[in-house]
C-alpha cells in the first residue's frame, strides 16, 4: 500500500483520495470530505503497523487480554488518532497549504454512540491506556447502529431524537466479512448419552443470527502498537431464511430476518438502571459469544491446546453485560472441545475476570428464567449445573442452612442473579475505588467475601490524560511542558514535578491566564454555536454526568434558587459572580430525572429575567453531553461538582478529567473522590456531607426524617418553594419530604451551602486557588488511566508489554 510520512506524500496523496473517494479536486470539498480523507489516510498509514502487531502477537504466542464491553463510548477519534501517529503538526501544515484550517475539520465527526456515561467512557480509557503501555489487549463490543438518543431541550423539557451516528459511514473501521460467526439462540436442548456412556449435549431447532465483525485500530501512543476494538453486527443468514421458507412460511422467515438485524440496533440508555428487555439478553449473548467464538478460532490456529486456553488469554468483565461469557466458554470447552467439565471449569475461572460497577439494587442484573430458558437454552442448562454444584458446595459446608444457599445462589426465585454468576466464575473481582471496593466486602457481595477473600481487590479508575488533558487542554500542556519538561506524557506521575510551582507567584500567574482563556474558549463556542452568553469573568462552576437521583443534580440547583433568594432579598449582596453549568443526559423513562431537567430551566429563567440576580448568577443546561462537549467543558471549569449521596458513587471519572485540569474538587466522601482528597488533602478540595457510613447506617437503622429538617430549617423551606413553581415539581418535592428524601438532599443541604461559601472564600485569595489549582494537577496522574490498567496487567491478568 502506497503511504505517507512526510508533507509532500500527504499532500499527493490527499489529492488523490479527494479524486477516487469523491471525484473532487481540493478546492471542491467540504469540510466532512475533508475530515473522511483524512481519516481514510490515518488508516493506511497504521495500516502495516496494525498487521505487524498482529503478527509479533502471534508468532511470541504472548498472553493477551480481550476486554469485554457492552459500551465503549469512545468520542471523536481523529485528533486522538494524529496525536498518537505523530502527524498532527504535519496535516495541519498540509491542510494549511491546501486552504483548510485543521480545527475546522475536527467537528465534522461525529461522536460514536457506542456508549451510555462512565461505564462506556472507562473502557474507551483502557483500551487508549493497554496501547499506550503496549500490552497486547483488546476490545470486545456491540456495532449499535443507532446511539444513545440525540438529547434536545424545548421548552425547558428534554427531547430525544435518534442518534444515526452512522449516516455518513464510520472510516475508522473495517468489515472482516470473512471472519463472520454464527451465535444460536432459541431451540431445544438436552443432554443424551454419547460415545463411551458420556452424556453429550444435542441442541436443535435454533435460530442462527450471523455476528460479522468490524474492527477499529486502537493506535498506541507514539509507539507503533496498534491493538483492536472488534465491534460486532448482527445480520440475518440466508441459510436460516430458506430453513424458514422450507416449512412454507414466509411470514416467519421475514420475522426471523427482522429479529435477527434488531440485534445490533440500538444501544440502550440506561445508566444505573437495570432493564430486564429480552432484546437486551440478546444483546449480551450475542457479542459474548460471538466474541469468544473468534477469540477460540484464533487461538487454535496460533497457540494450540484448547487445554491451554487460559494460560494464553485472560478475559476481562467490564460490570455483569458480558458476564454469560462463563457459560459460553464452558459451552465452546465441553461440547466443541470435548473437554470435561472439571477442566472447562477450571480454565474458564482462571481466565475470567470481573469488575463491579455499582451497589445500587436497581442496577444489579437479574433475569427471568423461563425467558432465559427459552432464548438460550443450553446456556440455561449450563448455568443451572454451575449453580447445582455450587449450592452443594454450600450445603456442604452450612448444612441445612437455606439462607445461606439463598444469599449466594445464581439461580434463585425464578431468576438468574449475573453478579453471582459473575463471582462464582472468576478469578477475580475487583471494585473501581478504594471505598466501593470496600462497600462491595462489607455490603453487597459480603457473602461471597467470606467465601472467597483472596478474589476481592481494587483497581481505582483512571482517565487518559491524553485525551482529557493533552488533546482537550493544549494551553496547559503547553505550560506544563514549559515548567517540568515532558517526561510526564510519558509516566503522568512525574506530574509531581509541578507541586512546587505552587508557590511560584509567576506560574501562577501563567495558570491563571491559561484558565481564563479556557473560560473564553468555552464561552465564545457557547456563544457561536448555542447563542448562549456567559461571563467569562464568573467562577465556572460545572456539573456534567448522567441525570440521576443518587448524584444530586437536584442539591445542586436548590442551593442555586438559594442563592437566588438572597439576591432578590439582598441585591446589595456581595458575592463573586457565579455560572453554574449543567449537562447530562436523563433515560427517557426516567420521570425524575427528566424533571430536574426542567426545574434547572425554571431556575435558569427566573434568575435570567430578575436584573438583581442575573447580574451575579447565571444558569446554563447544555444539550447533549458527550465525550466531544466535556473536552471544552474540563479546560474551563473552576469547580467540579461532585455531590453523589456518599456511597453511592462507585468511583465517577468525570472528577478525574476536572482534576487534570485544574478545577477544585466540591465534593461528597464518595467514590474516587476519597483518594482525590486524600492525594491533594482539605487545604486543596472542599468536602462536604454525611459519609457512605452515616448513610448505610440510616438505610440500616433508619433514625432519619427530612420532614424534622424542614420543620427546623428554614433555609430548606424557601428552597423547597421553587417546587410550587411548576405542578411537575410535586413530584421532586413527594420524593423529598412524603418519601423521606431517599438520597439525603436535604439533610446534606446545609453543609453543601457552607461548602459553597468556602468555595466563594478560597476563590478571592487568588493565590491561594492557584496554588490549589497546581498542587491538583500534580496529583492527578495518579488517576491516569495508565496507572489503572498497569495494575490490571500485574495484578489481575499477568500480561507483559510486547515491543512493535
Ligand atoms: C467522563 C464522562 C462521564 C462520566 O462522568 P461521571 O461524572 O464520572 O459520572 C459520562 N459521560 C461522558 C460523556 C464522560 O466523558
């Protein structure tokens, strides 16, 4: 293939991809052809390397790890993908010479909807940090056709709007039609004697839906490795069809055809909420096994032994979705391999892996039986004997107890429990911050603690400070690289280098100037693209995750309306001017989330058309957060909002990307915000609230009433006044006071409010908050993603780096 390394090849052959990808010459494209040539070349130019890696993989026979991943939310790729080829500098001149201006290419992207909120992100994070650190990992996902929806706010109210990411193609991937596999679901299983009196297994009268495989190049940092992220479509197969047309039935054979490409429509939108849909398990069955069908295929052919399977390849969890990779790789061991089921077992603990993202109820995964049953039918069977023998396991050791067997079954009251499923078949478990892994021990999965303790451990999230400061903040790389040099792109926890400057009035001084312009940038994109006016001049306050109960959105805004009391009180009042700005997604079916979406933009107009608060505050609700909006947002935050009901949170990583940037942590005792506060300690971080321990003991103990508060507060009465607003508000108001405000915003209100004001007085010691602003930056490469899944490689999957 014919490629490019210096300005003179680009250019050519920019020409000429302009004339055989759209019969233009330069000056004729716009800027999306321009973005879909350049993204085009990228490709070529890995392309050697791609295969290259492939081949040293193979040929050392090295461990791998294939992470698995219902989302991977991955954001824009073309900066990420010039940053990591070295090239950006080069296309930028090229397209200069050409007349384009780089930056106006970016936007022509789209972001990839592969992905929800966190979950999603941190895979994106760890397969950019297992090519970074060249360990030989992959990516194992769904190809969604259609995203999580397109968020739009009219009349205050948010609309969804489908996400057709792929409407213009997606250049980063490639089809591999030819490493297709067929994944069975429905029919009739049963296990009959075979050959030598083993009972074997017949499964007939399936249905296959064919999985085809598009990989996307997972290019490592400057360093040639190119890993893959393999994303899977569901299509129908001919041969099915003719099976159906064979019994005369047309009707079905059209049904079957639909079902089958339903598959890998929709990514589904619910962040923290569990949602039992039969399409949902087909979902997950679907890229499991798919996954794991090639994962086996290739390995065969290059490592040998399926009795060796685990010695090789470890495989990798992320939350319960892909957890029905267990009984698939017992399935694939026993009845392909004609292993038996003490060895299967065995190879399939010793490579499987398991990460836990949450203790909310609501979100564990539990799914019905008959409906399990009839989809997957010797999958079922095989669930149902690893919980058999696993339940004698128990009995054995708690005679007659039956509690015991029902606190740790898989298969229990008409449900198949996956984080059961999850633990029983691993190896390892592991929460995603020192305080959620604890909860995990003490609370959640506390009986399989006590079984199997030598499985538990933590591996605190991270981010990639590639993307969420190299490529989002280029003015503070720039002043990093200035004061300590580069080694820290490289190892980000020589960021401690920079502690130091804190005390240095004329770093500072450049910091200062770095944040405002950040702020500037931020407001004259809102202003360009959103005819959204801010004060750049105001501290930047800045919530932005998923709308959810549990991280008090609703806490935020009510100390806002607080603050817009006074005012109107006290217009004399002498505060800094302040923007709050929110930013997230609400699932469509989640009632109350979608009205604290509405009571942000009751409280965003009252403020807008009273001159007394408009003067110092300003509310802003941005449409549609995603990957590509927070890397404006991060860079131009002065606070990070992080108020999460402490333990409830299991890590967050949106408070790692402020971090990086320089914002000052306002936060709850929860998740990685311990270890944020415990890197930068309270003279650098502003904690606020009831503790995970307060919280659990009154879940436990009860002893708490929001209805005593409000009585006793009066501050919490005015606040709760801004409910009579609107009728829809009866309902944030029922949850707060009839039903005994579940997630602690009241009872926490007050200690937010004095937070507040600490904020407020830090904010005027301008020497004192740049130096807070340095001493969190310094400490931030601890939260690199690369720190994270460096302990994933030592501790979990024993993997070493492979030089390309
Ligand atoms: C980082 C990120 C998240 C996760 O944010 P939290 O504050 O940890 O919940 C969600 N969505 C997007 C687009 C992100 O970049």
């Amino acid at each position: 293939m014919r490629t490019w390394k210096t300005k003179k090849e680009f250019k050519k052959l920019f020409i000429e991809k302009a004339e055989v990808l759209f019969e233009k010459n330069v000056k004729e494209l716009s800027h999306r052809e321009v973005y879909q040539i350049i993204a085009t070349m990228i490709k070529d130019l890995v392309s050697d390397d791609w295969i290259q890696t492939e081949k040293i993989y193979n040929h050392k026979r090295v461990r791998q790890v294939y992470y698995f991943s219902i989302e991977f939310l991955l954001g824009r790729l073309l900066n990420t993908n010039l940053l990591n080829c070295d090239m950006e500098e080069l296309c930028r001149s090229a397209l200069q010479d050409f007349g384009f201006d780089l930056e106006d290419i970016f936007p022509e992207e789209p972001d990839p909807g592969l992905g929800n909120g966190g979950l999603g992100r941190l895979a994106a994070c760890y397969i950019d940090s297992m090519a970074a650190l060249q360990l030989p990992g992959h990516g194992c996902s769904i190809r969604y056709q259609y995203g999580l929806f397109d968020q739009r706010i009219i009349d205050g109210q948010q609309v969804e709007l489908p996400d057709a990411w792929l409407r213009n193609g997606f250049p980063w991937e490639i089809k591999k039609s030819d490493k297709a596999v067929d994944v069975r679901f429905g029919g009739h299983a049963y296990m009959r004697p075979g050959k030598g009196g083993a009972l074997v297994c017949v499964h007939e009268q399936y249905n296959t839906v064919r999985a085809v495989p598009y990989d996307v190049p997972v290019l490592g940092y400057q360093n040639r490795t190119v890993n893959t992220l393999r994303l899977w479509k569901a299509e129908y197969t001919r041969e099915n069809m003719y099976g159906q047309l064979r019994y005369g039935d047309y009707r079905k054979a059209l049904q079957y055809k639909d079902q089958a490409q339903q598959i890998s429509r929709f990514l589904y939108p619910n962040d923290s909420t569990y949602e039992g849909r039969k399409l949902r398990l087909m979902q997950e069955y679907f890229f499991v096994s798919a996954g794991l069908q090639s994962i086996m295929r290739h390995y065969k052919k290059h490592y040998g032994s399926p009795k060796l399977f685990d010695r090789y390849i470890a495989l990798h969890i992320n939350d319960t979705h892909p957890a029905l990779i267990i009984p698939e790789l017992m399935r694939i061991l026993m009845d392909e391999e004609g292993l038996s089921w003490e060895d299967s077992w065995r190879i399939t603990t010793n490579s499987v892996a398991y990460t836990n993202h949450t203790i909310l109820p609501e979100a564990l995964e539990r799914w019905s039986i008959p409906m399990f049953q009839e989809l997957l039918p010797r999958i079922f069977l095989i669930v149902d004997e690893i919980n058999r023998r696993w339940l004698e396991a128990v009995q054995q050791r708690f005679p007659g107890q039956e509690d015991k067997a029902r606190e740790v079954a898989i298969l229990w009251n008409n449900q198949v429990h996956m984080a059961s499923l999850a633990v029983v078949g691993s190896h390892s478990v592991n929460g995603v911050a020192k305080l959620h892994s604890e909860i995990l021990k003490i609370n959640t999965l506390k009986p399989f603690y006590t079984w199997f303790p030598e499985r538990f451990n933590n591996k605190t999230n991270g981010v990639t400070h590639r993307r969420w400061l190299i490529e989002s903040n280029p003015q503070l790389t720039e002043l990093i690289c200035d004061t300590i040099g580069k080694d820290w792109v490289h190892a980000p926890e020589k960021l401690l280098a920079l502690e130091p400057f804190g005390n240095d009035a004329a770093f500072r001084e450049r910091l200062a100037e770095v944040k405002q312009k950040r702020k500037e940038i931020l407001a004259e994109y809102l202003h360009k693209e959103r005819n959204i006016t801010l004060n750049p001049h105001s501290i930047f306050d800045i919530q932005i995750k998923r709308m959810h109960m549990y991280k008090r959105q609703l806490l935020n805004i009510l100390h806002v309306y607080h603050l817009y009391r006074q005012l109107v009180e006290n217009p004399g009042m002498d505060i800094i001017p302040r923007t709050f700005i929110f930013g997230g997604k609400a699932a469509a079916s989640y009632g109350e989330a979608k009205i604290t979406i509405q009571l942000i933009n009751t409280v965003a107009r009252l403020i807008d058309q009273d001159y007394r608060a408009a003067r110092k505050l300003k509310v802003v609700f941005l449409e549609n957060y995603n990957v590509s909006l927070g890397q404006k947002l991060f860079p131009a935050a002065d606070v990070s909002e992080q108020i999460s009901t402490a333990s409830k949170e299991a890590s967050g990583t949106g408070n790692m990307k402020f971090m990086f940037n320089g914002a000052i942590t306002l936060g709850t005792m929860d998740g990685a915000n311990v270890e944020i506060h415990q890197e930068v300690g309270d003279e650098h971080s502003v904690i606020f609230g009831l503790r995970a321990d307060e919280v659990q003991r009154y879940y436990q103990e009860g002893g708490y009433s929001s209805w005593d508060i409000y009585n006793s507060d009066a501050d919490v009465r005015r606040a709760l006044e801004v409910l009579e607003e609107n009728p829809m508000f009866g309902q944030l108001r029922e949850a707060l006071l009839d039903r005994n405000d579940e997630f602690f915003v009241l009872k926490d209100f007050k200690s937010y409010c004095a937070a507040q004001q600490e904020i407020e007085r830090r904010y005027r010691d301008t020497e004192g908050w740049f130096r807070s602003s340095t001493v969190n930056i310094a400490h931030a490469g601890h939260f690199s993603s690369d720190r994270s899944i460096q302990e994933y490689a030592d501790e979990i999957w024993n993997l070493d780096a492979v030089k390309i």
